[in-house]
C-alpha cells in the first residue's frame, strides 16, 4: 500500500485533532502549580491527581511542549504562561549546589531523589532553549547553552558522575549519544548553538560504530567498550522502541542535511532491525525487551507494550516513508497507528494510557507518573502534523 494525498490530509488532521481536542487539554491548564510553580502531572484516568510529587526530567519536558507549541502552532498566552511555570520551577528548585539537577522532588521543589545521570540536564536544556525562543528571554537562551556544555562534559567524561556499576564489566550506552543528537538538534533548532554539527556528526558515528549490527540486523542498547556484544543477561536486552526512537533522530538529522543518503540508509536500517525484533505478530504494537539471542528476558515487563514506543514508532515509519517513498513503511505506519491509536487512547477522558499488557488489555489507569507525561504522546502528535502540513 501507498498513501494518497488525501490520506496523509486526513492524517494531519488526526493527529491535530488528537493533539489539540484530547492530548494537550488532558494536561493543561488543570496542571499549572499556580501555587507553587511547574507541573502536577502524576494523575489518574480521569485527570485526578494521584501524587503531588514532581518528576524533574518531565517538568523540562512539558515546559518544552509548552514552548514548542507556542512557537509552532500558534501564540496563545497560556502556552507561554505554562511554560514560564516550569522553566522558573526548574531554576528555583531543580538544581543542587554541585550544580547536578535533582530528579524527584516534592510539590514545593523540596529535593527528594537525584540519579546517577544527567537526563534531566538535556531536558532542561531543550526546555530552556525552546523558553528563550517563545519569551525571548536572553537570560534563559544563556541557560540552555551553559547546561549544555556541562552535559558536553557529562558526556565526554571530562565531568564524572557517580558511577552506577564497578569497573569489572565495563560498558557503553546508547542512551547518551541518542539523547545528546536529539537535545543538540532542538538547541539547533530553536535559538542555536556553533557546537551542535559536529558533535552531532560523531554522536551519530559513535552509533553506526558501536551498536548498529549489520550481521546480525540489530541495534544494541549497550555494548563493550569496543563495541563486542556483552554475553550476559543485561548486555543481551534491546529495547526495541528506544531504538527506533534513536532512528527517527538520525533520519531527522537527514532532512536537516538535504536528505543526506547515507543518514536515510542508516536510519532505515535502524528501524527495519528494531521493527523485525519488536513488532509483537501476535497481538501487534512494540514490545518492550527482547534478547538478542531470543534467551529469556529478566524484566517481568519484557512483554508489555507501553505508550512511548509506540509513539517513536509512528514517527519513524511515517519519516521513513516520507523519505524513501516505500510502501514497506505506509504499511508499518498504518500497522502501528491503528494499534496504538485503538488500544491505548481513552476515548472517554483523553490521551492516553501507559501500559498495556502483551494482549492489550490495559494493565493500569494511570496517564501521569515519575516517567510518563505530556512528552511522548503530544511529541508524536505534534511531530507528526509537521511532517504532514505540507498536504493540507
């Protein structure tokens, strides 16, 4: 199958009506902390609040969909109001005197949890940067550019970070230069930064390199230091969405570069891999881990589908086909929409839920935690409406 004009018209406008009709008013305004800054956002099916507690990373998230939005879609004053909530949320509260940001703290920015990573770093920075560009604030454009050169130094080393695990068994992760591309590419994208292509360029090598596996058609979520496969129970579990997710980056750093041919065959190689290991062919939708050698996996949740690699996958195959014109990924698209949009939506209160066991029955209510919030879902959505507004 290929898509029409027309249905890629009708797609735009579901995913617009999605974003703007259930996603984003599920969230917004009734989470504005008006009392005490930033976001509740742990909430319910119905939107009632179930935890008043704050996730430092989703806190960055919202304020750059807030952010995004308004600079995007259209300028309504509570777009930018709500950002504003967040970003000096995250400034008052969100950072420690070593100047390492916090994970978990409590409604009133009280610290309770940081993590042994800097994610909430790159948030922040896509926040602050997406901030600047909407309120034209220069101070919160100095922010986003400072916290990324300390997130530079995270990355390479220069700055070390309590370490998770001995030096027995050394590894490498995906997680950094996948996250690391995305967070250059909004700080790109928004207000600018002369780093950001060529350290995109070697995030990107480092992938290819070290966790890409053509002989065995797979992406790796860690590997040894010299890229070997790490036989054990850990180094043998993929994470198919994740990896998707870091497909759709590299295809999207493709388009930035005049649909660079070799950036189109990388990331279709990524996604093709991940597809063939994480599309369950019994109940459809992704599954969660796999083991690179079909062994079994240790997560007990190996085998559910949770929302978010879902949402990467309906933005990978819809970028793939966009680029490569292939029938293979309208077909994927489709498969993974009809799925995800029919299982996970909640038709009665708005967006969606989390977590679905293997058969799709819903495993849990809730639509708002410590790592599920107005992210994922609305990315996709709006993402997907910016592929698509050229056929309207």
């Amino acid at each position: 199958m290929a898509y029409t004009t027309n249905d890629l018209a009708t797609l735009h406008q579901y995913y617009k009506q999605q974003l703007l009709e259930s996603t984003i008013p599920f969230w917004f305004p009734r989470s504005f902390d008006t009392a005490h800054g930033g976001f509740l956002l742990m909430r319910d099916a119905d939107g009632s609040l179930i935890d008043d507690d704050k996730a430092v990373w989703i806190q960055g998230r919202a304020t750059w969909m807030l952010s995004t939005l308004y600079n995007t879609l259209e300028p309504r004053q509570e777009w930018l109001d709500g950002a504003k909530l967040g970003y000096d949320f995250l400034n008052k509260h969100c950072f420690d005197t070593d100047g390492q940001m916090f994970f978990h703290v409590t409604r009133s920015g009280e610290p309770l949890r940081k993590r042994r990573y800097f994610f909430s770093e790159t948030f922040y920075v896509i926040a602050a940067a997406a901030y600047a560009k909407a309120s034209g604030d220069e101070t919160a454009a100095d922010n986003a550019r400072r916290v990324f050169g300390r997130c530079l130094e995270y990355a390479s080393g220069e700055r070390k970070l309590t370490p998770k695990y001995t030096g027995t068994r050394p590894s490498r992760g995906i997680g950094v230069p996948m996250i690391m591309m995305n967070t250059a590419q909004q700080l790109r994208e928004t207000i600018g930064d002369p780093r950001c292509d060529d350290c995109i360029t070697q995030w990107i090598a480092d992938i290819e390199q070290y966790f890409v596996k053509d002989d065995i058609r797979c992406v790796m979520e860690q590997v040894a230091p010299d890229g070997s496969i790490i036989d054990h129970i850990d180094g043998r579990t993929l994470n198919p969405g994740h990896a998707i997710e870091g497909a759709w980056f590299i295809l999207h750093e493709a388009k930035h570069r005049n649909n660079d041919p070799h950036l189109i065959e990388l990331g279709c190689k990524m996604l093709d891999y991940m597809w063939e290991r994480g599309w369950d062919k019994e109940y459809g939708g992704i599954i969660y881990f796999r083991d690179v050698y079909n062994k079994p996996v240790q997560e007990y949740w190996q085998d559910m589908k949770f929302w978010w690699p879902q949402n990467e996958a309906i933005i990978a195959t819809l970028l793939a086909y966009q680029m490569t014109g292939k029938e293979k990924y309208a077909q994927w698209h489709q498969q993974i929409h009809d799925y995800a949009y029919s299982h996970f939506r909640d038709a009665v209160h708005g967006e969606w839920f989390g977590y679905l066991h293997r058969d799709g029955r819903v495993a849990q209510t809730a639509k708002g935690n410590l790592y599920k919030g107005p992210f994922h879902l609305p990315r996709q959505e709006w993402y997907c409406m910016q592929l698509l507004k050229q056929y309207v």
